[in-house]
C-alpha cells in the first residue's frame, strides 16, 4: 500500500514538472516581438533635430528634399545652424535665391556621402561625395571632413546617418566671394535707387 502511494506521488510530481514546462513554453513562445521603430528619412531627423532649420531651409531652396528622401543610404555631414551662421554676411541670403540654385545644390551634395558610415567606421583619406569631388576624411583628434569639426556624431535615420559639423565647406569650384560680392552690390543698388543715382552707379560698375 505505502508502495502504491510512493508510486502515486511520485507520478504527481512528474505530472507537476510537464505543466510547469508547458506554462512555460507556451510564456516563451507567446512572449510579444518588439517591432523597429521608424526613425525617418535624414531630412525627417534634420528636421526633428534641433540647430538643422537652416540646412532644412536650403534643402527645401535647392529641392533636394525628395531626392534625399526616396534614395541611400547616405551619410551627411550636416552644417548646424551656427555653422551657416559663420558665412560671410549675405551668402546665405544669395544661395537661397533661385537664381543661386546651382550653386547651393553644389554645395549641399557636397556634404553627402553615398552609402551609412557610422563615426567609428570613418578612415583616414579621400571619399567620393554625391556632387562628384572628394572629401577629405580624418579622425585625429575626432572626426572632421575637410577640417570641420564633426560636434554631433550618428543621429540615425532609416536611410543613414547624420554627423553634425561645425562648418560649411565647400567643393574647390566654389567662391563665395563672388556670392558676397553680388550680395554687396544688391545692397548698394537698392541704397543708391532711394537716392536717384541707380542707374549712373549701376552702368558704372557693370563697365568696371
């Protein structure tokens, strides 16, 4: 009899063990799967990001947005805010203009990188941009392209990454001396129109 019941206890047991193994498969396998969350295109996160307004502002100017959107991956070396700022007075003002879009396009596809690098992937050496030229890639010191300072590096987005930096720079067939210098003379034309004397001072610079 205390055999029988030995038997009978033990077979309880293993009948507990089966359960709790169930339950606890069943737990496992019903265990919820976390989905990615989407963090945008890098003209989406530029635009969530703080200190981008003016870099968003002129890939609206140069309609790079779409471009920019639909295709990559691409890395961007994002100028903040403060790095537009440092420009030589007016030629932030000139590249917005229509008449500048060439230029601003120019320059803005400087600052892409065809293909995702993240800032502890980057290599010492030239790199081919989405403008055609190549820039300069170094990480002495930190990360910087073409001497800019990357000050905020890998904001991801779903189509690449973005490096923020400290300056704008610019392919070697740009001068913004000739953006500033139109700039100038805009100034002076609608100064000197007030006065009566726009058309004399005009013809006399476009004879110099």
């Amino acid at each position: 009899m205390k055999v029988l019941r030995r038997s009978s206890i033990a077979l309880l047991a293993v009948a507990a063990l089966f359960t709790l193994s169930a339950c606890s498969s069943e737990e496992e396998v019903a265990a919820p799967v976390e989905e990615a969350v989407a963090l945008g295109t890098v003209v989406d996160v530029a635009v969530a990001t703080p200190g981008f307004e003016t870099l968003v502002a002129a890939l609206t100017a140069a309609e790079l947005v779409d471009v920019l959107a639909l295709g990559g991956p691409f890395t961007v070396f994002a100028p903040t805010d403060d790095a537009f700022a440092a420009l030589p007075a007016g030629v932030l003002e000139q590249l917005l203009l229509p008449s500048n879009k060439a230029a601003l396009v120019k320059i803005l596809t400087y600052h892409v990188i065809p293909g995702e690098i993240a800032s502890s992937a980057v290599q010492d050496g030239e790199v081919p941009t989405a403008e055609g030229q190549s820039v300069t890639l170094a990480t002495m010191g930190g990360v910087t392209v073409n001497g800019a300072n990357v000050v905020t590096a890998d904001v991801l987005a779903d189509n690449g990454v973005i490096h923020a930096i400290d300056a704008v720079i610019l392919p070697p067939d740009v001068k913004l001396s000739s953006l500033a210098k139109k700039q100038f003379l805009m100034v002076e034309a609608i100064s000197l129109s007030r006065g009566g004397l726009f058309l004399i001072k005009l013809q006399d610079r476009i004879q110099r």
